[in-house]
C-alpha cells in the first residue's frame, strides 16, 4: 500500500507541476545538456503514455463517484401539467341526467429526498467497490509510469552508445588515414609497392559507411528520444537534432540473485496487485448479482404542490409534506437474476485464472531479464583489458612493419581488432545499463529514483 500511497502523491505532484508549467518543454535542452534526471522529469511531466493514464485516472474518479452514490442520498424533483378536451372529464351519473363536471387541466410538483436503506448488499458492495476501482486504477497508472521511465532510459542510453559509436568510427578512420599517410611516404621513397597504398585506400573506403551508418543511428536516437519526451519540435529543427546528453554510459553496481528478485517481483509489482484487485471487483460483482434475490427499502421525505381535484382553476394550489417508506421486491424475474449470478462467478474464476497467468509472465519475465543481465555483466566484464591489449597488438605491429619484420596486413588486422575492441565496450556498456533497466523494472523497483 505503501507503493500506492506514493504514487497517488507523485501523480498529484506532476499534476500539479504539469499546470504551472505548461510553457515548459524540452526545446529548452536544445540550447543546453539534458541530463537523465531531466529526462525522466520531463517524460514525467509530458510523455503520452503518463498522460493518457492520467486522463484514465481522473476518469477512475468518476467512476469511484458513480458507485458511491449508490449509498447516498438524492434529491428527485418532479412535476407535470395535464391538459384534456372538456368532453374527456364531462360524465353523467349512471341512472340520472346529472352531468358531472371535472377540471380538464391539472399540475403537481414533488420534491423528494430520498435515501436508500436496504439493497439486499448493494450499498456496502459499492462502497468497496469504489475503493477498490481507486486503488486499481492508481496501480494501472503506477505500471504505466514505470513503463514510460523505462522507455525513456532505454532511449536515452540509445543516444549515448550511439554517440560513442561515432567516436569509435572516427578513431577508426583516423587510424587508417595515418596508415594511408605513412604508407603513401614508403611509396614515394620506393620502399612498398602501389599494392599497399590501394589496400590503405580501401580500408578507408570500407570504413566510411560505418561512419555514416553510426552518425544516422545517432540522428535517429535522438528523434526517439525526444519522442519519448513528449516534445513538438519547433520549426526549423532539421533530421539532426541539436540535443546534447550530460550523462556517459557506465556500469552501475547490481546485486541481486535471481530467488530474492522473483519474490520481490510477486511482492511489488503494480500489475498482479491490480488483477488481485480487479479480483475482488469481481467478487463484489457476485454480491451485487445476489441481491436481486432481496428485496430494497428506500425511506423518503419531501414536499408536494398541486392543483385541486375539483378546481379548474390553475392560480389555486394545494401543498403539503409527504414521507414513507418504499419496499420492493420481485420473487421471481424469469431467472433474469440467476443469470448475472452465474456470469459474475464465472468472471471471479477468470480473475483468479488471471493472477496465476500474470505471475507466471511476471516469472518469466524476471528470469528473462535477469539472464540478460548476467549475460551483459559478463560480456564486460570480458571486455575490461580487451581495449588495452588490442592498442598494444596494434603498436607492436606498427612497430614491426617499420622494423621490416611485419607485414601491412598485420597493422591492418591490428586496427581492425582495435575498433572491434572499442565498439564491443561501447555497445557492453550500453546492453548492461538496459539490461540492468530492465531488470529493476521487471522486480517492480522505482526507476525514477536510479
């Protein structure tokens, strides 16, 4: 409950925030660094997703409002005027000649309030349910921000491995132009032949498209991003965003083994909470399905004005208090009642059915992730040195080939090596942050708070 209480806090609080600062976007980070934390606030504040389950939970309100007033009292006004042709209300009296003569216009307003007492279980039975319809719908909102959080991380860890993808590219032609460099040189002073300044070249050529590919991935990170965001991007803004990130992709510290993040799984995630109260509805279905079988009272109490009985005229009124009791009830509907009976049981059994299927996809989905992970961790962890003994299998090639006991080929292989090297960490680093995203939100952990 604890979960529900501060998420209901949380929405009210970006509510609140979302109206004072509507003129507040992410334009404002194309002019400087957007941080995570700036991200995740903004995607708080704007993303489509959190908006929509917002409007869905301010509609669950008005839902909560309609089954409480099944316990409430009301105030019913009614009134009527009545006008007939004379020859409608003229009657003889039967074995005279004596003509009768009634008003052929008549009027009467009521004022009630009324207050229903006894509904064979209905009253209580909507008051829990417009509790339970509240706190399902703040657990529905709750797995949509989480969803939306972990989308925008995702996204935003997308830009910076991208990023770096560049970077990577370009240390990568960097490297094959010195090698064209040097190479041209040992051709001008006759020491290799023109092979080896069309091999130089070559690289180069080979490497350019993964450049260009790493710089339109860029671009494209970056739209998603902002997406994700709820931005509208001014006019202007061409495919390349001018978006600037703060954050570089790093490896933070997760310690969790895979029984204790299933037990937390069961224990916090929104979406069984919300099926078990979606269960309980259900349940509340059943009561309110029975009470057809009793019957209701219903006490009221008002003030009536109406015409006289006698008086064709309409200036003239009678008026007066009136107060009673109602009492209905119907011992046989042509099993009209033991219809819902048997529909609602049958919608329990499916809630129940539901739960056990939302925890074994909640399992599934824990164990998933947490393979991932592990798989991620160990990939860099594999990667740590892989850099460094790649820049020195480089050296030491570049040092042979001028010393005459290496080959171009081995200078070549060696800086192909290297940018393996570099685009496995960048790309190890980035599948352990989203793994690791992924693994928190699997167990239900807050994502804004990481």
């Amino acid at each position: 409950m604890k979960h529900i209480f501060a998420l209901a806090v949380l929405s009210a609080t970006v509510c609140a925030h979302a109206q004072t600062n509507d003129l507040v976007s992410t334009t404002n980070f194309l002019t400087r660094p957007l941080s995570r934390r700036d991200a995740v606030e903004t995607a708080l504040r704007q993303n489509s997703a959190i908006l929509r389950g917002r409007a869905d939970l301010r509609a669950s309100h008005g839902v909560e409002m309609q089954l409480r007033s099944a316990a409430m009292p009301r105030i019913v006004t009614t009134g009527y005027y009545n006008a007939q042709e004379p020859s409608l209300v003229n009657e003889t009296f039967p074995g005279t000649s004596n003509v009768f003569t009634f008003p052929n216009q008549k009027w009467q307003a009521d004022a009630q309030l009324q207050q229903p007492l006894y509904a064979g279980g209905r009253i209580t039975s909507s008051l829990r349910s417009a509790r339970l319809q509240r706190e399902q719908a703040v657990l529905n909102f709750q797995a949509t921000v989480a969803d939306a959080l972990l989308s925008t991380r995702i996204a935003y860890d997308d830009v910076l491995v991208a990023q770096q993808q560049i970077l990577v590219q370009e240390a990568s032609i960097n490297l094959l132009s010195n090698e064209l460099t040097d190479v041209q040189h040992r051709f001008e002073a006759g020491t290799v032949p023109r092979f080896n300044v069309l091999r130089a070249e070559v690289e180069i050529a080979n490497a350019r498209p993964r450049l260009i590919n790493a710089r339109n991935q860029y671009r494209i990170a970056k739209n998603n991003l902002v997406n994700l965001l709820g931005d509208n991007l001014p006019a202007g803004v061409l495919e390349d965003i001018p978006l600037q990130l703060t954050e570089k992709l790093q490896a933070q510290q997760l310690d969790l083994q895979l029984p204790g993040a299933v037990a937390r799984a069961f224990e916090q995630r929104s979406e069984i909470a919300a099926l078990r109260k979606a269960e309980q509805l259900r349940r509340e279905d059943i009561v309110n399905s029975k009470a057809g079988y009793k019957p209701s009272i219903q006490a009221f109490g008002g003030y009536q004005f109406r015409s006289p009985t006698f008086e064709n005229d309409l200036s003239k009124e009678l008026h007066g208090w009136e107060a009673g009791v109602n009492l209905s009830w119907t011992p046989w509907d042509g099993g009209s009642t033991r219809g819902k009976v048997v529909e609602a049981q049958a919608r329990y059994d499916r809630a129940r059915v539901d739960i056990e299927d939302e925890q074994r996809r909640i399992e599934l989905e824990v164990r998933t992730a947490y393979s991932q992970f592990v798989e991620a961790k160990e990939v860099l962890e594999s990667q740590k040195k892989v850099h460094e003994q790649a820049e020195e299998a480089l050296r030491l090639a570049e040092a042979r080939m001028h010393a005459g006991t290496g080959t171009q080929l081995d200078v070549l292989n060696a800086q192909t090596s290297l940018t393996d090297a570099r685009t496995t960490q960048v790309q190890a680093l980035h599948d352990y942050s989203v793994a690791r995203s992924r693994l928190l939100r699997s167990i239900g952990d807050d994502l804004q708070k990481d």
